[in-house]
C-alpha cells in the first residue's frame, strides 16, 4: 500500500546557484513607482521555478503546516480561492509605499494583490497576500469598567450598545528587504546575510548563495493593527491620533499576571484610544510578536524566579541585571523595524503616543514621525509587584512624568516572594 502522504517530494535541493535561477522569476524593484512594475512578491513552494523570495508564508506557522502535510491534512498543491477576502475598507497607497527606505520589514502592496497582480495569477503564479484587513468588534473587562465608571460612554458608533468597541484589524506577515533591513541596521548586506544563515543553523542557504534574491520571509510572528475610528484619517496629520505600540507579552496581555504593567498599558491604550475616536479623533493600537523582551517566554520565566530568589529578593535596583545574567543581555529588542507599520498607514504625526520606552520613540521619530505628547499610565494602574519593573525602568531612563527613585529609595522597591 502506497503511502501518499509522503509523495510531496522525490528529492531535496540541498543549495541554490545560478542553476536554480529561472526566467518564469518575476523581478523585485522595492519602492517602485507602481505595484506593477515593483512586482508581486512569490514564495509560495508549490511551483519553485517561480519564486523570487526566500523563506515562505505564515512565518513561524510553516513548521506546523509541513507537520499537516506530513500527517496527510495538507493538500500539497492548494492554492488559496481569494474570492470576497478583500477589505471591508479602502486602504490607500501612501507617499511612505514608494519610498524603499520607509518600508523595509513589510510588504506595503501585500493587502492588494487581486487587484494588482490579478494577470499574474490567472497566468498560474501562485501569490499570497501577506496583509489583510478586517473588521471586528472588542470585548474588553476594562473597557466595560470604564464605561461603568463614566470614563467613557456608549455612542452606537465607536462603542456599541453592549458595550464592545468598533475596530478595523490589519494583519501583517513580516516581508525584509534584505538591503534595506542592512541599510536600517548599519550593517553590510553580505554580513547581515552570513549571520542570518548561521544563527537559523543554516534553515535559508539561499542566504549565502543566491545574493540576487533580495527579499526573505522570515520564520518569526506577524503583527496586528487595530484601528479605531476612520483608518483614512490616520495619515491626516490635523486629526488626533493616539497610539499605543505594544509588545506580546502572553502572561500578562491574555491571562493577567501582574509583575508587570503590561496589560494595563495595552487596556489604558486602548481606552485611550477608543476615547480619542469618539472625540473624532482617531486611535492605533499595534501589537507586536516580541514576547519577553524578544527572548521568548522560557527565558523569561528562568528571569522571574532569579529575581524572586535572589538575595534582597525582586528589587527594582537589580530589575534589568538578572536578565543579563539568564540571556546576555538586559533586552534583545530592535525597534528600528517597528516604525514601518505606522509608515503603512502614512502616519506623519502621533499627538499621543502612549510608551515609556525610549528605543520605541526614538525610532519612532527617527523615521520622520512627529510625537506631540508622551502618555504615561495612571499609577493606578499599576500592579503591586510591577512597582519594581516601573521604578527600574525610570531610573534607567524610561520616560516619566513622576518621580525617579535611585539609591536607598530604590533599593527598597521590592517584589513578592517568588511562593507567595
């Protein structure tokens, strides 16, 4: 008996030359004037003569989706019916999509490729957006508090009677413009690839030995946007907009641990910013996949319980020196891509930009983008045992507009035990 789920493949390609370059390959000009003429991005597997990317879609996701094709639920040769997947809403082209500098880490066509390559796919490419917008409605506890408290108030439109909030979701893949993630980074192209194939243990030999292909999909997560309000008037530097760039942080954002602020920030951003829209206005929350300070949670729960044990117990004066000890360093983070999403949407100017983290404005304005005012979370808000995180981080400099402790005083900001 023939096992069919194993007939994906009769052989492997090991490298990729000049021998593995074909003519059926539609060329990449980033930031060309038109999406025509910067044409589609292709790294779908199924017919390789055609791709002109490396890596592939779904990001980290393409490790469970060979594990479906491998058990046999994946059909080897599918291609996505798009039929009535396009926006509910208009996204239009920015001055920021033709620019090959502004945009380096996303794909800015990647939400309109029916209607821009739609040629190409009746000709047989196999292309795959790798934006997509949607439309949803928020049910949110604080949101619901707030509307109890009188903080805000149901209006039909941004608030629905039961209370959940109108929003506009854009999904994004990750899509790199090698020589701009290099240019952005401050590194050779050919360096920057060397690292990438050894530090992925060689997954992309691609990498190193097919310099002319000039975009990757990496294997990491995606990120969402979630709009509030008009998502047109986010490139009208006139009307307000409050915005809350945020990073995954599963144990506090899903399930509510409280040894830091992180949920709250992202509730507070988000009342903020609904309350922004009601006021015609509007809002922007992005939420990136960065979970643990971009370390991942193991190490993060190895961090907890060496700041719990440590003698002096969790103290603010020692926040970021346990981390180094477990990862090498106090934070693995680059924001230097983060500003491309807001680039996106046009975005020139941000009246509140809810972070305290000077790595996320800096990048911020460094590409251009003007931030009116600096928005701190309400102290109370802030959970007991995140005191020692939010006086660490503004004695090392995070922005505040509250006091900064240093010495004795922070010394004695000091967490739960860790069996508490």
């Amino acid at each position: 008996m023939s096992n069919k789920k194993f007939e994906r493949a009769s052989h492997v390609v090991l490298t990729s030359h000049s021998n593995q370059i074909f003519k059926e390959s539609l060329p990449i000009k980033w930031g060309a004037d038109n999406a025509k003429e910067r044409g589609p991005v292709i790294a779908t597997i199924s017919e390789k003569e055609n791709r002109n990317a490396i890596g592939t879609h779904s990001g980290s996701y393409t490790v469970y989706r060979a594990l479906s094709i491998a058990n046999g639920d994946f059909p080897k040769d599918h291609r996505p019916e798009l039929e009535n997947t396009h926006s509910p809403v208009e996204v239009k082209p920015q001055a920021s999509w033709f620019d090959p500098e502004k945009m380096v880490a996303i794909d800015p066509w990647g939400a309109h490729i029916q209607e821009m390559y739609g040629d190409y796919i009746k000709e047989g490419y196999n292309i795959k957006p790798t934006i997509a917008v949607t439309q949803a409605r928020l049910h949110i506890p604080e949101i619901f508090d707030a509307i109890e408290k009188g903080r805000l108030e149901i209006d039909g439109d941004i608030i629905a009677k039961d209370g959940s909030v109108k929003v506009t979701k854009v999904a994004f893949e990750p899509v790199w413009y090698l020589p701009g993630i290099a240019k952005r980074l401050g590194v050779d192209e050919g360096e920057l690839r060397k690292i990438l194939f050894n530090e992925t243990g060689g997954m992309f030999p691609e990498l190193v030995t097919r310099p002319d292909l000039k975009v990757l999909l990496p294997p990491i997560g995606s990120t969402t946007a979630y709009i509030f309000g008009d998502i047109n008037n986010l490139s009208n530097p006139e009307v307000e907009l409050s915005c809350r760039v945020h990073d995954e942080c599963n144990g506090s954002d899903v399930f509510g641990s409280d040894i830091c602020t992180c949920r709250p920030y992202l509730t507070y951003g988000i009342e903020h910013a609904t309350k922004t829209a009601q006021n015609g206005g509007v809002g922007l929350i992005v939420y990136y996949r960065k979970e643990g300070r971009a370390l991942g949670e193991v190490t993060k729960f190895l961090v907890y319980n060496a700041r719990k044990r440590q003698e002096g117990g969790d103290s603010a004066a020692t926040y970021f020196k346990r981390t180094e000890c477990v990862a090498g360093v106090e934070d693995a983070r680059f924001q230097e891509f983060m500003p491309d999403i807001l680039q996106y949407f046009g975005i020139t100017k941000i009246h509140n930009l809810h972070s305290m983290s000077n790595m996320k404005y800096d990048a911020i304005t460094k590409s251009g983008i003007e931030v009116v005012n600096r928005v701190s979370i309400p102290d109370d808000l802030i959970p007991a045992d995140a005191q020692v995180e939010m006086e660490a981080k503004k004695a090392a400099g995070y922005f505040t507009d509250g006091e900064i402790k240093d010495g004795n005083d922070l010394d004695k900001v000091v967490g739960r035990e860790l069996e508490e």
